[in-house]
C-alpha cells in the first residue's frame, strides 16, 4: 500500500514537471519570437504584462489537452511562474504590474534566417560593398582580359584561313589558265569564314583586314562584280 502511494506521488511529480515544462516552452516561444520580430522590423510588443500572459495561457490548447484541475493548474503555474522570473527579463510598470521580456541573447536563437541574412550584411556593409565591388571588379577585369584573349586568337585564326584560301584560289586559276578568278570578294570570304554569331561584331573582321592589309603577299584593290563595286583580294605570294 505504501509502495502504490509513492507511485502515485511520483507519477503525479513528473506529471507536474513535464507541464511544468509544457507552460514554459510556450512563454519562452510566445515572448521570444515577438522580442526577434521587434529586433528585426522594430515591430510588437518588447514588454508584456505577465496577467495577459496567464490569460492567454488558461485558454491555449495546451491547458485543454492536458485536461488538468484548477488546483494542478494552479500549482504547476505558480512553478512556472517562478522558473520564467528566472529565465525572462523582469520589470514592474508604474501601476505595480509585472511585466516580462525575453532577454536579447535568447531572442537571437528565434530570429528568422532571412532576418539574421539582413542583419549580418547590414553590420558588415562597410566590409561587404568594398569587396562585393572589388569581386565584380576583377571579374569583369578577368573577363575583358579574357575576351581579349579570344579575339587576338580568332583573328589570328581567321588571317590564316584567308591566306590559304587566297593562296589556294591562286593555284587553281593558274590550273585552269585563268577560267577561275584569282582574287577572291572580301565580303563573301568574310560571311564564309565566320560564325553567325561572329558577323555582330564589326571590330573583329576589322582586325582582319588590317592584317591582310600589312601583308605585302596580299593585293587589295576594287573591282567591279556583277554590277557593283566590291573590294576583292588576290593572293601574290609565292605558291606552295
């Protein structure tokens, strides 16, 4: 008999702790994510009456799940009552009324993950733009550097495929005793030679045409084609 009466008491302890438990993890979630939304946005309120949080507590569904008596309701909430004074921020307003607030550090544990994000950059915006800026810098350095790479290559590219062309349209001519033209419409080689893509972009044919220009192997001259003035090239060189 004394054994079950020490097993009752002792259900009913642990019973108590673990509503105990229940009541504080609701205050402590309740005030805390209020005190992160007003360190975030400045919103809500920082202080809360601890009347209004019993009430709101007497009707959450916590209470009524449970389904405990007013005198272990009572009992368990004067425990509470006492651990959040321990845990919490505590005050009281000119009226006498105790008020509670959850301490700054504990609120940084319920502040939202784009709110933390926002903050962090904000703290550290005297750090963030000048690297942020020399980041894009130097990639947009590393890019031009980059492009400049590529064109001086495709150009390069580009000079030779005209000058075999031009060589080998030469010995074809001299084949054929001269039923084939030895020169060739710059034009047409251009649009021949490069990618769809490549025809938007003036300055690269250009840098073609300043080499074929340099090349004393290379005849430039106008011509009249079909009715119009083209610009054509012969090959002078030496064949192969």
């Amino acid at each position: 008999m004394l054994n079950l009466t020490l097993n009752i008491r002792y259900v009913f302890l642990i019973c108590n702790l673990h509503i105990m438990n229940l009541q504080l993890k609701w205050i402590e979630i309740h005030l805390c994510e209020a005190q992160a939304q007003f360190l975030c946005d400045g919103l809500g309120a920082v202080w809360v009456r601890e009347d209004d949080i019993w009430k709101e507590l007497d009707g959450h569904d916590l209470v009524k799940n449970v389904g405990l008596d007013d005198g272990t309701f009572l009992y368990t909430k004067q425990r509470a009552m006492d651990a959040v004074s321990r845990l919490l921020e505590t005050r009281t307003d000119p009226h006498g009324i105790k008020e509670l607030k959850c301490p700054d550090l504990l609120a940084e544990h319920y502040k939202p993950v784009a709110c933390r994000i926002r903050q962090w950059f904000s703290e550290h915006a005297l750090i963030v733009f000048p690297v942020s800026t020399l980041l894009i810098g130097c990639t947009v350095l590393f890019w031009k550097v980059r492009q400049r790479r590529y064109i001086s290559s495709r150009v390069e590219e580009l000079y030779h495929q005209v000058c075999e062309i031009l060589e080998d349209n030469a010995l074809l001519s001299k084949r054929e005793n001269g039923e084939c033209e030895p020169w060739v419409v710059a034009s047409r080689l251009r649009d021949h030679l490069l990618l769809p893509r490549e025809r938007k972009n003036p300055g690269l044919w250009k840098k073609v045409e300043e080499l074929v220009q340099e090349d004393s192997r290379v005849d430039r001259y106008p011509k009249l084609v079909k009715g119009e003035s083209k610009v054509v090239w012969e090959w002078q060189g030496c064949s192969r």
